[in-house]
C-alpha cells in the first residue's frame, strides 16, 4: 500500500468518525436530565416550555428508586435575561401555600409543572431542586434546564 492511499484511508476514517461526534452531538434533547446511582433517587429532569405571549411552564419528572414518602421539587429558581445578562426573577418553594404541589407524597414518580408569564423575545432558564425521602433518609439533587426563548 503506498502513503498515498494510507492518507486517504486515515481521512476517510477521520471524516466518518467526525461525523457521527457531530451527529450524536445534534441528536441531544433539549432538556436536562440526570440518571444517578442512589438510594432515592432513579432519575430527575426538568425543561422550560414555551408558549404564545411569553407565557413559559417549567416542567420536572423525578423518579423514584421505591415509593417515597416525598418526591418532587422543593425549589425552583427561574433566571431571565432581558438582554443585560440573566438575573434571577421568581423563586417558587414548595413551602408556600400556592406551591405546595411541587412535591408529591407517597409515589415513585412524580410530575408537575410551574406556569411563569415572561417576556417574549426573552431568554430563560430555571434551576430546580430535588427532594426524594422516607423514613429511613433523603437525597437531593439539582438539574439547570437549557436556556429558551420566550415566544
């Protein structure tokens, strides 16, 4: 074989395998999720969703490793950037009233969203905070969603 042919094989493989990194790279979905090793937890995601008029919902998925006395979100920080970087703008905690929902009792599962009216034309993220418990302990953790643009 001579080098020349050895060149254009090595670019040949080059180029497929930069394609497939490029490929798998596009194919990733928009929202964060996280599978973990824990006692508590299985897997958590959340994403923002978009709507007319501004209008976003931020919506999480927590799964349970067994039914838990607790599951859900405690916390969820939503950051908009209006063009002058982002800044945090709502905090919503499940200890208050009009949120309580955000964490469930008594599942493996649970799914909730938060509805928000922004700005079209605006970037936003959210961070959101989770709680799996029972009564023999808890564990937490943390997803940042992807940033959206408000319709």
């Amino acid at each position: 074989m001579n080098l020349n042919c050895a060149k254009k094989n090595a670019c040949k493989l080059f180029s497929f395998l930069l394609a497939i990194v490029l490929l798998s790279l596009y194919a990733m979905p928009a929202k964060a999720t996280t599978e973990r090793a824990s006692f508590y937890i299985e897997s958590c995601g959340a994403e923002i969703i978009t709507h007319s008029r501004g209008n976003i919902d931020i919506t999480f998925t927590i799964t349970g490793t067994h039914r838990l006395d607790q599951i859900g979100a405690t916390c969820i920080y939503l950051y908009e950037d209006d063009g002058n970087g982002f800044e945090l703008i709502k905090t919503f905690r499940q200890t208050n009233d009009k949120y309580s929902y955000l964490l469930g009792k008594n599942t493996i599962r649970y799914t909730e969203s938060v509805p928000y009216e922004g700005i079209s034309g605006n970037d936003y993220y959210a961070v959101v905070l989770f709680l799996a418990a029972d009564e023999s302990g808890e564990d937490t953790d943390r997803i940042e969603t992807s940033i959206v643009t408000a319709h």
